[in-house]
C-alpha cells in the first residue's frame, strides 16, 4: 500500500509505482546549508565537506525531533549492514563509533537535551526549529543538522552534514565515504517523504 504524497497521483499498479517513486526523488533538492542554522557561519566556512538536501514538510506540526526519527529509525536493512561493517572498521581504526546496538535499535525518548544522544549522535544544538547532532574524532569532525525551514514554496526540512577533517586518514575516510553518503541521506529522506512520515 502506497501513501500518496499531497500533488503526487496515488499509483494504480507497478509502472505506477515507479513513477511515483521518481517523483518523490525528485522532491529531494540539493541545496546550500542555510546561513541561519547553529551551525554558524565559522563552521560551515571551514568545513572541508559540506551537503544539504530540502524535502517538503507536509506534517508541520512535527518537532524537530521527530522529524530525526521519521527520516533515521526507518533504515532498509542493507543500510544498517553497510553502517556497522563501516563502524567494525572504524572500531579497529581506535576511532569512536556508533554501536551495532545503537544502529540497529534506535531508542527514542520522551525528552532531550543538548549533552545526551540521539540515534548513535551526541546532540550539540536543540531548539524549536533545529537539532545538531555529530561526533568530534580524532580523524574528523562532523555535524549533522534537521532544521525546519519556511520559503516561498511553503514549509519544508533542510538536512545538512558538515564534515571537518584532522589529518590524512580523515581525508582518506570523507572521500570513501562520501558517495554513500549523498545516495543513503537522499534514499532516506525520499522514504520518509514516501511513507508520509514528513
């Protein structure tokens, strides 16, 4: 069973389908990382790698953290393998990295504050319209912000990574990971914008 997103047909059978999919794709838009997020202009100045995609917002009476949980709890399962193959390897890197617990079973909690995780991710920023989250390593940096913005083309969510690397390993590591992570992020937001959950 299909949810139909608000201007996009319901499919009828499966060319329907695909079509439809290709549609919610396409309402997944690069675009730059808003100036006006937490993330501040220092650091999205010297990020050595940064990304953001727009998606509608047609719940918008949703919090920024549940929009985190509507878009990273639901994971296809070859996602989760590929993250905690990617975290073992890390792991015997002596990086700090998420848990196969922390992956694979998401707790979501009635309340959170800055200090405390959410998913596998130490929050750095919590406000009405905007969470950061990250981890700080000895490799690289990164942060990751959900954050409610309003336009002309009415309410929609900006998803932005900042990556800040330490030395030469965290090079090697961003650019090895930095395909993957532009298809996942993308699949993930076009799922949840599928599914009705944004």
């Amino acid at each position: 069973m299909y949810t139909a997103i608000e201007g996009i047909a319901r499919p009828e059978n499966v060319r329907g389908a695909t079509s439809y999919y290709s549609e919610i794709s396409m309402s997944v838009v690069e675009c730059d990382v808003p100036s006006e997020s937490a993330l501040g202009k220092t650091l999205i100045d010297r990020a050595d790698f940064s990304d953001a995609y727009r998606v509608p917002l047609r719940r918008t009476e949703a919090g920024v953290v549940e929009i985190f949980f509507a878009i990273f709890a639901h994971r296809p399962v070859w996602m989760n393998l590929l993250l905690i193959a990617r975290n073992k390897v890390a792991g015997f890197a002596g990086l700090e990295a998420p848990t196969t617990s922390e992956i694979l079973n998401i707790e979501k909690r009635d309340r959170y504050v800055v200090g405390q995780k959410i998913g596998p991710w130490p929050i750095f920023f919590l406000g009405p319209d905007e969470l950061v989250a990250g981890r700080d390593n000895k490799h690289m940096d990164f942060r990751l912000s959900i954050m409610k913005v309003r336009g002309v083309n009415g309410p929609s969510v900006v998803v932005s990574t900042l990556c800040m690397v330490h030395n030469r390993f965290g090079r090697y590591y961003l650019s090895s990971i930095t395909p993957f992570h532009k298809f996942g992020l993308r699949k993930l937001l076009a799922n949840a914008l599928a599914a009705g959950r944004l």
